[in-house]
C-alpha cells in the first residue's frame, strides 16, 4: 500500500464519528488498487460540531472527494456549492467531490438500495412499496425510491411525525408517487403489506442489541409476490429475513445497499465503475455475506 502513495496521488477522505470501523477503506482501496487508480482513502474522524473545520481541511489538502457519515450528513450542506436534485429532497448526502475547490454533494444511499434490487431484477416502478422506520436511512430509500419510479409508498414509524415528513416530501415534490404515513401498528402493516410488491425494513430492529427480534411478529401476510428487503447486513439473515425465507418470498439483506453505496461514490470521484465482485468477495472474507 504504502509504496503505491507517490507526490501525485488524490486523497479522498471519511468524515464521521465514529470512523473506526466503516468498511469503506477498505473497499475503496481495494478498488483503487484493483484499478491501478492514483487514490488514496482515508478515515478521519471530525467530532460533531466540526464540519466546518472539516470542510476547511479538505479545501486546504485539496481533497478529490468524501464520504460523509454521522453525525455530518445534514449539517455539511450548508458548506456545499451544489447538492444533487435527490440529495436535496432526501436532506442529507453521503458523497461530495471537489472540482477546482467547488463541492459538489450527492446521496448515494439510496441509489444503493435501488441499485441492489435492480441487479436481483426486482421491478419497482409504478409498484407498491412499504417500509418500516423513518430515520436517515429509510428517508434516503424512501425518497429515492420515488424519485425513480416506484407508485406508491407506505411508511410505518413508532414515531409518527418522521413518516408524515417523509410522505410530505413525497407528496410535494413527485406527483408520480403516492405517499402514505401509519403510525406502526401491526395489524395496519399486514394490511398494507397483502397488496405491496416490496417490503423494507429500515429500522434497527433485527440487529444488535436487537437482533433475533424482527419489527413485525408474523409472516401471515406474505405473499409470493413480495420481495422482503433488510438493510440490516449483520447478522446476514434477520428474523424478519428468516420468516420471508418460510413464507416462499425472495429477499435480501442490506450488504448489497453497502456496496453499491460505495460504488456509485467511487464512479462520481473516478469516473470508474467498481469491481463490484472483487469488493463482495473482500467482504465475504471479513465475515460479511449476501
Ligand atoms: P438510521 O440512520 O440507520 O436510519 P436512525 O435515524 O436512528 O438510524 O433511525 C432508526 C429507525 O429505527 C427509526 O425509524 C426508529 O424509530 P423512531 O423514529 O420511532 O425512533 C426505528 N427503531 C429503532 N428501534 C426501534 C424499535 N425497537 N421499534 C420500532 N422502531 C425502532
């Protein structure tokens, strides 16, 4: 590694906290490497309250680009000279390359998770789709997902509001999609779940400390014709993707999403397509699966 860092090489950064343990290093500097590409990437945790600094550093070193992660992905836009029409409507972004000092900032979250059910050949345009959670990341799939296409979505959140704002954001700004908010309650989930095409969970239920838990109890209203996504992708297979599994569904967990987040990033800072396999193998033998 250390041999392939010349006077010429371009640095793209993480700025998060905490940082320790984000996969991305590792998968975008296999990439590079993999490519012969003249980058580095580095982790550097910027404490919350710090994004202007970090900012600032960035400038200074001349970054070609970051990645964004907590606690950072809403408060660094404001620093941004122009943010994508998506990254704008979801609120946050993930991803910001340096032209000639000016950043220009992206979502790629969301593309991930669309990316991931293209590849498995899932049709989502003009479908039914329900999601559970409304934090930062069901809000980037979510609206993502609206935002190419998909007819209808339908958020159920313990915490009412953050669905209502989502849909709000839906209903305002892509007449194509219909968006509908439930405060989470069983019984309305499997409702609405009989007649959907797709089913996301994108809460933390299903995962440490919660993991052998899954945010709805029964598989009753699973049906053949639904594909259950998890963005959770440790452990591999949640509860909630065991009881899709019983029930006949096709599913899939959320390293995909991780990886195809990665890959979109690293094709806006190089203009390079990841290899997509070599970096699902790396992880693979990190104990990550598909
Ligand atoms: P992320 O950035 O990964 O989306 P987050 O913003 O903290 O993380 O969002 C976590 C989501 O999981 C939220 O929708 C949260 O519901 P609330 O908005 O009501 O807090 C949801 N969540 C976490 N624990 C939950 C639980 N035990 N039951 C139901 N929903 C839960």
């Amino acid at each position: 590694m250390i041999s392939r860092i010349k006077g010429t090489t371009k640095l793209i950064g993480l700025l998060g906290d905490p940082v320790k343990h984000s996969l991305s290093p590792l998968m975008h500097n296999t990439a590079f490497k993999a490519l012969n590409l003249d980058y580095v990437y580095m982790a550097f945790q910027v404490k919350e309250g710090f994004i202007k600094e970090g900012i600032e550093a960035v400038k200074t070193f001349n970054l070609e680009g970051f990645n964004l992660t907590m606690p950072h992905k809403q408060r660094v836009m404001e620093y941004l000279d122009e943010v994508s029409e998506e990254a704008a409507l979801i609120g946050s972004v993930n991803t910001v390359k340096n032209i000639d000092g000016k950043l220009f900032g992206y979502n790629t979250d969301g593309k991930g998770f669309v990316k991931s059910l293209e590849e498995k050949n899932i049709e989502y345009k003009g479908k039914k789709i329900v999601l559970t959670g409304a934090g930062g990341a069901a809000r980037a799939v979510a609206i993502q997902l609206a935002y190419d296409g998909a007819g209808e979505i339908t958020i159920f959140n313990r915490t009412m509001d953050s669905a209502v704002e989502i849909v709000d954001i839906i209903n305002k700004n892509i007449p194509s999609c219909k968006g509908k908010a439930f405060k989470l309650k069983e019984e309305e989930l499997m409702k609405e779940i009989r007649d959907a095409s797709i089913f996301v969970n994108c809460t933390s239920v299903g995962m440490e400390p919660n993991a052998g838990e899954s945010i709805i109890s029964s598989n009753k209203a699973f049906h053949k014709d639904l594909f259950v996504a998890d963005i959770i992708y440790e452990p591999k297979k949640t509860k909630l993707l065991s009881m899709a599994e019983e029930a006949g569904c096709k599913y899939m967990n959320g390293l995909m999403m991780l990886i195809w987040q990665g890959a979109i990033a690293f094709n806006i800072w190089t203009g390079k397509n990841m290899p997509v396999d070599l970096i699902k193998k790396l992880l693979e033998k990190q104990g990550f699966y598909v």
